[in-house]
C-alpha cells in the first residue's frame, strides 16, 4: 500500500501518487561552462554535431501505462522530450513486462549482456559489482549531478544514497522514496474514549488501559469485545501492523539492530521481544485477543472492527483510508470515529518506529556505456521537472483521457524521501489558519480541499482528516523525526547464502512459536529456547553474514 520537501506537479497527476519535493528552487542542471549542457548534442574534435547521445537500456513496461495513439515503450513523447531537452536518445535493448522484468534482467546479468542503463534489485546490484561489470558513478555524479539533485537525494542524510555505495564508491543511482510512512501509529476508537469517559493515550499503561476497558466494557454493545487486532501473518501483516506495539517494548522484530559492542544482532530474538510476547499472552488470556486470529487474514480481522468489536489497533497513516473508512462511514454519516495516535512507551525511554530503508531498485550505468554521465543527466532532467516544471516539462507527467501514467516513462525516476514529513507540518498550519496560499503544487493542496470538504459537511472525505489535518498521522510522523524516534533497519544488503537458504526456515519457526506463546499453549519461556534453536539452525551463520557486510559497507 504503501510512505518530504514542497512539490509541484502538474494538475492532471493522480492525486493519489505520493509525489515527492524538492528541499530547494532549481533549474536542470549547474555544471560548469567547460561542460556541455544537458542538452547538447555530442560533438566531433572538429566541432561538427554528430546529434544525439545515444543511451541502450532494459525497460519495465507497467500496465497501467496507456499510450496515446501510435506511441510504443520504443518511440513516445517522453522519449521526444527528453531527446529534444538533453540531447539523449534512449534505445531500448529489451522491454518485459512487470512480472518478468526482474527474471530477465537476471538472464542478462549472468549472460553478461547489459544495456548502458537499468533498474536491479539490491541482489543484483550485489552480483554486478562483484563481476566488475558497472561504472563507478562516483565522480560523475559529483561533476555532473546538479545542487538540485544532491539535496534531493539526500533529504534522509544520505541513508539511500549510502546503500548505494560498496568501499566508498557510488555504484548505483538509489531509486530514493520515503521512508517514513511505513512508521506506525496506534489507532483508536474516540467515540469510544469519551463514551468511556477515558483519557488520550501517553504511555504504554494508557493503551494497555484503554484495551482493556474495550474489551470489558464493550462500547460497541454487541456482547462481546475484544481489544487488539492481531492476524496469522503477525509480521507481515503492513496494514494491521502488530509491530508497532512490539516498538514500544523497544523490540524490532525482523530488523537488525546494533549491541552494546558495535555488531548488528537479529531484533527477533532480544530480550525486548519477551517482555511484549508476555504481554500479549497476558492479554490473550484476558480475553482482549480474538481466540481465533492464528487463522484470520486481515480482512476477515477485520470484520471485527466493522462490527463494533475492536477499536485500538495499531498501523500506517494510510489506515484511514483502508480498511477504515469502509468501517468507520456509512450512509453519509461518521459511525465510528478513529483517531492516530504516537506509539506510546512502556518506560521513560521514547518509542521508536520501526522502518526500513525505502529503496527498492537501483539504478546502474555498464562499464562499456560510451557516455555515463548521461544517466546522471537523466537524472537532473527528472528532478527538475519534476520538482519545478517549465510549461514544456508538461509531457513528462500526461495524464488524460488518452494517455495515462507517462511519469513512468521517464528512464531514472526518484522521489522524495521527506514528502509526508513536510505535509505533517505545513498541511495542519493552513488548516488552523484556513489559508492554503502556503501550499504549493498538488499533494498538499489536494489534502486540504479534502479537509476543508469534511469540515464543512462532507462525511464522504472523513478518510483524509486523521491523516493530514491536525494532530493526524503525518504530523505524528513529522514529531516523530524531530524526535528522533525512527528505528532504521541497520541491514540493507543483499541476502547471503545462508539467509536465502536458512531465513525462510528460521521466520516459520519464529512465527510458530510466538503464535503459541501467545496463545497460551506453550509458556513465555520458550521463547529462550527459541533463541537458543535459532542460533543453532541457521541464525550465528546469518548473523556473521550480516555483521561481514555491515563490516564492508558502512564502517
């Protein structure tokens, strides 16, 4: 479903991409006066023209990407605007379609027949350096990358970037996005805080408080309540996301953290992770978890919401909007009224929300392109359109009846990193003032006139307020990285051998025993000898893995 800087985008871009923003004003490109422009042509010693750089690639081709008529992946208006304004021609080596692009970019790989410019997961980006067969973009992006551009990528202080990165030298360009609304809040009932005359959670106490008088008191008056959501996924459920409970134990479950002596450990099996598995087999016995959730999906979690049973649940910004609204409004009026709040913590210690990296492809360059640093023009192109477009910078982003997603024809696409945290703060000031003059471009505009409709009688936008008005998901995020209160995953490298062939054992294992312990069916303390069992599969191979990399890439 899936989550910095003002934006302007054009006013036929869906308004439901989570656009990006520059953290500056700029133009395309600042290079020197004895560099060609973006857009110039290569030339011959003697001056002539010879026309356009020419730039092979291996190109995704996406479903929802409609072509006006006689336009193909090979010869589109993108591909004309991009010649015409940098003097790039992109010829396509191959084009797949979603569900095979990954595959086939592995065949090229290990047939050692690349294109001058892809997009690869971090696996093959791994693969690549190690077969020596990519350029080192080092030099070239500090040449040629416009100040635009190395603000833009690094609106996170150099995170994505970094991962970029192997022994100091930049590999790859980061296909950067925001990380930050993958954070979590703890969702709950309103209506029934003040039915139930019970204060706004601060602490850990507070939300355990809450749970339980939900699920004793049964505000819903259906007869039986319970008070948290939880799925036979537990980890992997993103939308009901038990983990931000587990943060505010201080525990990371399926993230690497950092001990006392500098390695990285494996957060599923630190002491924290006991304390709030304790806590919720506790809770189970109470009767405050559904007996039957080790074999219900979300959506059928979810019925128990939409049937007044449950009403704390933890999850992203975007929880609102799904499942909730569809819970929370119905025939045109507000039945049950949810609110974010910031996770709380069990002690004097802040919670912290657990995220990840945010990257999922990367960009590389072949060692035998002729001009490499076109990619980094590309890439210019692409965030200064996309962040402060001229009236010809139209095309890059064509949205109508005839054409739909060309944003994603562009060849380097990057988005911001810190959008949601920016619309945390500026979207709730010109609510409070009632003045949008403030905001700029279409994301932030957009959210407003939704809550401006929803203040104003329009139920139907409900969804909008408890993400972006005051007090919502984004500000609580925006208070969140001001705070300090993210928890990155300290890995973000390619899996080794042991971890592709030994995790997937590892995580049945985990989930089957914390499900248990949870349950009741076995005591909290096997949890120990889970420690123990998983050291013993699997787990210190993975770990000296992890702390090989980490050695290599970060220190």
């Amino acid at each position: 479903m899936k989550r910095m800087g003002r934006i302007v985008l054009l006013s036929l871009l869906a308004a439901t991409m989570a656009f990006a923003a520059a953290c500056s004003k700029g133009s395309e490109s600042n290079e020197g006066s004895q560099k060609p422009s973006a857009g110039s042509a290569s030339s011959t010693a003697s001056g002539e023209a010879e026309g356009p750089i020419e730039l092979t690639m291996a190109r995704e081709n996406e479903a929802d990407i409609k072509f006006l008529a006689g336009e193909t992946m090979d010869q589109n208006s993108v591909t004309e605007a991009l010649e015409r304004d940098t003097g790039i021609k992109i010829k396509n080596m191959w084009v797949a379609e979603t569900a095979q692009y990954e595959q086939k970019v592995q065949m090229s790989i290990s047939s050692n027949d690349i294109p001058d410019l892809m997009a690869v997961t971090m696996a093959q980006l791994q693969q690549l350096i190690e077969a020596d067969v990519i350029a080192d973009l080092t030099e070239l992006y500090e040449q040629h990358a416009s100040p635009e551009t190395k603000a833009y990528l690094t609106g996170d202080g150099g995170k994505q970037l970094d991962s970029a990165k192997h022994a100091g030298k930049l590999m790859a360009i980061p296909q950067t996005n925001g990380p930050y609304g993958a954070s979590t809040q703890v969702w709950i009932r309103r209506d029934w805080l003040k039915q139930l005359n019970l204060p706004e959670p601060k602490t850990m106490q507070d939300v355990l408080a809450i749970i339980d008088a939900f699920a004793k008191q049964d505000p819903g008056g259906t007869g039986k309540a319970y008070g948290l959501p939880l799925t036979k996924d537990l980890f992997k459920d993103v939308t009901f996301d038990i983990r931000g409970f587990f943060n505010g134990y201080h525990a990371y479950p399926t993230q690497w953290v950092k001990d006392a002596s500098g390695q990285l450990v494996s957060g599923d099996i630190q002491p924290e992770m006991k304390e709030a598995l304790k806590q919720l087999q506790d809770m189970y016995k109470a009767g405050q978890i559904d007996p039957e959730f080790a074999v219900k999906d979300l959506v059928k979690e979810n019925e128990l919401l939409a049937s007044d049973k449950i009403g704390v649940v933890y999850g992203p910004f975007w929880l609102s909007a799904y499942p909730l609204n569809g819970n929370a409004v119905k025939d045109g009026k507000l039945v049950q009224d949810w609110w974010p709040y910031p996770i709380a913590s069990i002690d004097d210690k802040p919670a912290k929300s657990q995220i990840e990296l945010g990257v999922a492809k990367y960009y590389v360059v072949s060692k035998k392109a002729k001009h490499p640093e076109a990619a980094i023009k590309l890439l210019n192109k692409w965030v200064q359109a996309y962040t402060m477009p001229t009236d010809s910078d139209s095309v890059y982003f064509l949205q109508n009846d005839e054409a739909a997603s060309y944003w994603k024809l562009s060849p380097i696409k990057v988005f911001s990193q810190t959008e949601h945290l920016m619309l945390g703060e500026m979207v709730p000031k010109a609510v409070e003032a009632k003045d949008p003059s403030s905001l700029t471009g279409l994301e932030a505009p957009n959210r407003y006139g939704k809550i401006v409709k929803y203040l104003d009688g329009d139920v139907g936008e409900w969804a909008e307020y408890p993400i972006s008005g005051p007090g919502g998901a984004f500000s609580i995020m925006f208070d969140y990285s001001k705070a300090d209160r993210y928890h990155f995953n300290e890995f973000y490298g390619a899996p080794g051998s042991a971890m592709l062939e030994k995790k997937p054992v590892l995580d049945a294992k985990m989930s089957e025993t914390f499900i248990k312990i949870i349950m009741n069916q076995v005591s909290i303390d096997e949890f120990d000898k889970f420690v123990e069992e998983w050291k013993r599969l699997g787990g210190d191979e993975i770990a000296a893995e992890v702390n090989e990399w980490y050695a290599s890439a970060v220190q």
